[in-house]
C-alpha cells in the first residue's frame, strides 16, 4: 500500500510485472521533510491465480535525492537488446528525469539501482513523461515551466533534448500537464495546460498544427488521449469541480466538441484509450469514481463502474491483459480491477478482445457452422486496420444415412429451383390428392403458381364463384368494396430533423499525415493574418 504512479511493463515477457514510483502528490511529497525522503521505485508483480490481494515486491531502490513522482512511462526501447524489459522513464520533482534498466533492478533485486541517466530537463516540476508507442527512442516530457520537450534516448546515458517548435510558445505562463502521442501519425504530439489550451505539435515540420480551448471556457485540462485507430480525434478531460467533463474533439472541425460527457461529479483526473478496444475509454476523478466509457455512435455511454471508496488520480489500462487496470488512489494504494467482471447489466456491447478468428460449433440434426476470417482480404489489407471479411458455412454432419439419398434428390430439386415440380412428384408418389399426405403436397405446390389461389377452393372441395353469389347477396353489394375504408386524411409532414453536419470519411495514414501539414499550414496563415 504506498501512494505512487504506475506503469505496466512494455515487454510481452513479463506481462504481470508493474513499476510504481512514489508519488508527489501524496501528502509525504506535498509537505516535504523526512518522509519524503522515502522515495522509491518499487517493482511489483500479481498472479490472479493466488488467493489474497496483494502484490508481490521484487525489487525497490531509492530515487535520487528522495525526489517523488509526478509521472512514470515504461517503453520498449531496446528490449530485443541490452535492456530486456525496455526502458524505465520517471518524471521527479526539480524538473528531473530519470531513466532506469528495470531488468537489472528485478535480477539484482535491487542490489543495483539500474540507474542509466538523470537530469534537469524543466525548470519546474515535470508532470508527465511518455515513450512513443511506434518509436521507443523518443520520450515526450511536459512540467510546470510550460515547456514541453522530446528527448532522444538512442544513447540512453547521454539523451538529446529538442523542443517540439521552434518559434510558438503556446502553453507559456501555463502549467502543462499531460502529453499524448498520436498512435497513427508518429510525428504528431498533443497536450494540455492549467489554463484550458490543448496544442497539437507536427515534430517534422517543427511547428504547431493548431491549439484549440473549451468553448464553455473552462480551465485546467488534466489529461490528454489520443483515438487509437482515427488519427484526428483526441479526447481531452477537465479537471473542473463545478463542470467536469470529457469531452472528444475532432481536428477537421476544432470550433466545437463533437462528443461530450460529464459523468462525473467533480474534477476529472485521468483517462486512458484502451489500445485492444478503441471502443473503451477509462476515466477517473475526485468524486471516487472510476468508470469505463464505451464510445458509441451517439456518444459516449456507461459501460462499466468500479467499486471503489477513494478519489483515483491515475488510471491506465495492461498492455497485454484484457479488461485488467490500475488505479492510483491519493489514501495509499495501488488497485488492480478487471472490468469484464463488472459490466452494467444494461449495456449491450461486447468488449472486442471476446473476438475470436474461427470457430466450430455442432447443433441439433447433425448440422454443423463453421467460421473463420478470409485470408485474402487478411492479406490484401497488410495488416492495416480496417473493415474485416469473414465467411461463415454451414454443413450437414449426416446422422441418419438412409436418407442421404432423399436429401441429395432434394438438392437437386432446390438447386433447379423446381419446386412446383418437386411438389407434383410428392403428390404422385403419396397417391394423389385422394390421400391426405397427397393433399398437402399439392396444396403446397399451389403457392409455386402463378395462379395457385385461384385454384385453392376447387382443390379444398368448394366452389368459388358459388360462394361469392351467396356472400353478395347477404351483404346486399359485391365482397370487398367496404374493406378499404374510407380514403385516408393527408398527414402533415414532419419536421426535418437537424442532422449533425458529417466530418467525413475516416482518413488513412498517409491522408492523415497530408492534414496535419495543410492545417499547420492553415494555423500559421492565421497567425500572421491576425498579427497584422
């Protein structure tokens, strides 16, 4: 039980195993002292398998200078080389970053500190750190100096530092904090600051892409995700106790929100994009709630609660465990909680790791479906996400095998799509219309005419213009020209309903990557214009 930031471990070898970094905003780190100087990186592990709750401690070292957390990135660089379980990045207090080997800690059990590098990247505090899902060499920090930086760690010993913009100075007199890599566009980074401006920055053309600020003028944006699967959205939380909301914002139309929700009671602290179901968005606040969204066409709708009894500052779901988060809570701890297990009895939807590629199953009757994904379209797509094709057969497994030769007679007959003449050889071979079998043979063979109602009292032993003789003279006019009714009263025409103005088709990688320079373009111009 301690108070500390967590990260999951990148590499797929150890699934299970979690850093946490002692946290700043724990009371210890706020009012300094003794305590604080019990700063520590702590590597745990779990094994759901176990009875009890908690985590296993391997390995925990002290932090230089007994500086606290604010945040914690666990990336994969060089993990098919020196560094196993990839890179370990700290954001500290001091504007400090530090880097660590969390291989080394774990083997030594903390014998070795696994220290490869620390510094001062920012003149404040550094709010939050995170490694590139595409490109492990390059780490986004942001702090309260209102500065955000990258830092190349290809020489992790010695990392480079470079600014994501040469000229704008977007988020200068604020405190960023939070900072998100775009997971389709890799040069595209996105965060938010204190007074309410989100930034998008083009890393290859060094310059701002466009900021954008609340509409309903509120402050403090705490977090920032990006969609993992449509480059151009991004959601963004609030931090606001007296309207908190999250609200998902689209880059082809940055004058409103497209999609907002508040949910929560009080300030919004953290949210995470689940990567396996970009469906599900995470979200946690100070009202002691934490609650997973799904992102429907309308908006976004209750999926999930879970339980919990105190405010969660953090919130990030397991690289490699679907449905499992963790959840950093300011009285002490650390949680894990499954989400598959606490779904609202109302929602409807099916969490997309529930997928499976193919499938088998026997019915009754000796009938058998079998489904699978088509490898060409696999193939075809390179391994891009995008619309899946599937194909799904139905087989008969024969149980009874003195009527396979009955049946194939009736594939065939299916297959002519002779059913009129099927029916008349039924007919024939029950005896005719004299036995009852024979009947309705024939009486099924009628809906296969063109004319088959017409017959269908003669057959039945009736006679049809007989019957309508007596009905006329019953009704005292011809049968029929009361079932109408009389003519129906024109009804007013409804309202047209105002339909959202479409954004348009979904962009691909490349299209994407053309939007961000037009709109870098596009926000530049403006610039100078108004600057005129």
């Amino acid at each position: 039980r301690r108070t500390a930031t967590a990260a999951w471990c990148s590499a797929e070898a150890a699934p299970t195993l979690l850093a946490l970094g002692s946290s700043a905003s724990s009371a210890a780190g706020i009012v300094g002292g003794d305590a604080a100087a019990e700063a520590t990186l702590d590597l745990v592990s779990f094994d759901l398998a176990k009875p009890g709750q908690d985590m296993d401690v391997l390995a925990s070292i002290r932090t230089e200078g007994g500086r606290r957390f604010s945040s914690i990135s666990w990336g994969s660089f060089g993990a098919e080389g020196p560094y196993q379980y990839g890179l370990l990045a700290g954001g500290l207090q001091d504007g400090v970053v530090s880097l660590w080997n969390p291989h080394a800690i774990v083997n030594s059990r903390g014998a070795d500190a696994g220290l490869i590098y620390s510094g001062q990247v920012h003149q404040g505090n550094v709010n939050c750190v995170e490694f590139h899902p595409m490109k492990p060499s390059l780490l986004a920090t942001c702090g309260t100096d209102g500065e955000v930086n990258i830092l190349n760690v290809e020489n992790p010993m010695q990392p480079e530092v470079y600014k994501p913009s040469t000229g704008s100075r977007t988020h200068e007199g604020s405190e960023v904090l939070s900072c998100a890599w775009n997971r389709k566009v890799p040069h595209i980074l996105g965060s938010c600051s204190n007074k309410g401006t989100t930034v998008v920055w083009d890393l290859k053309q060094k310059k701002e892409v466009i900021s954008f600020r609340d509409p309903a003028s509120r402050l403090r944006c705490s977090d920032v995700a990006w969609n993992p699967e449509k480059p151009t959205q991004l959601v963004v939380a609030y931090d606001d106790d007296r309207q908190p909301s999250m609200q998902m914002w689209d880059l082809r139309n940055v004058k409103y929100p497209f999609k907002e929700t508040a949910g929560h009671s009080k300030g919004i602290l953290g949210i995470s994009w689940n990567v396996m179901d970009p469906n599900l968005i995470m979200s946690c606040g100070k009202d002691n709630r934490v609650i997973c969204w799904f992102n429907g066409s309308v908006g976004l709708e209750s999926f999930c609660e879970v339980p919990t009894t105190q405010a969660n500052f953090e919130v990030k779901w397991s690289p490699f465990k679907p449905g499992l988060i963790s959840a950093a809570s300011f009285n002490g701890s650390v949680c894990l909680h499954n989400v598959q297990t606490q779904q609202n009895s109302g929602s409807k939807y099916c969490p997309s790791w529930y997928r499976r590629p193919c499938g088998v199953g026997f019915g009754f009757g000796g009938k058998m479906v079998a489904f699978g994904e088509k490898k060409a379209a696999a193939a075809a797509a390179g391994g891009q996400a995008g619309p899946s094709s599937s194909w799904c057969h139905t087989l008969v497994v024969p149980n009874e095998p003195e009527i396979v030769a009955t049946a194939d007679l009736f594939e065939q007959w299916r297959a002519q799509r002779s059913y009129q003449e099927f029916c008349h050889d039924r007919t024939s071979k029950c005896g005719g219309t004299g036995v009852h079998d024979g009947l309705m043979w024939e009486l099924m063979g009628l809906q296969f005419e063109d004319h088959g109602r017409m017959r269908l009292p003669a057959l039945l032993g009736f006679d049809q213009e007989r019957i309508m003789q007596e009905a006329e003279r019953f009704l005292g006019k011809k049968p029929g020209t009361t079932l109408g009714g009389p003519p129906p009263e024109e009804q007013p025409a409804a309202e047209q309903a105002t339909v959202a103005k479409s954004l348009g088709p979904e962009l691909q990688e490349q299209e994407a990557d053309d939007f961000f320079s037009r709109l870098a373009e596009s926000t530049e111009q403006q610039k100078a214009a108004d600057a005129v």
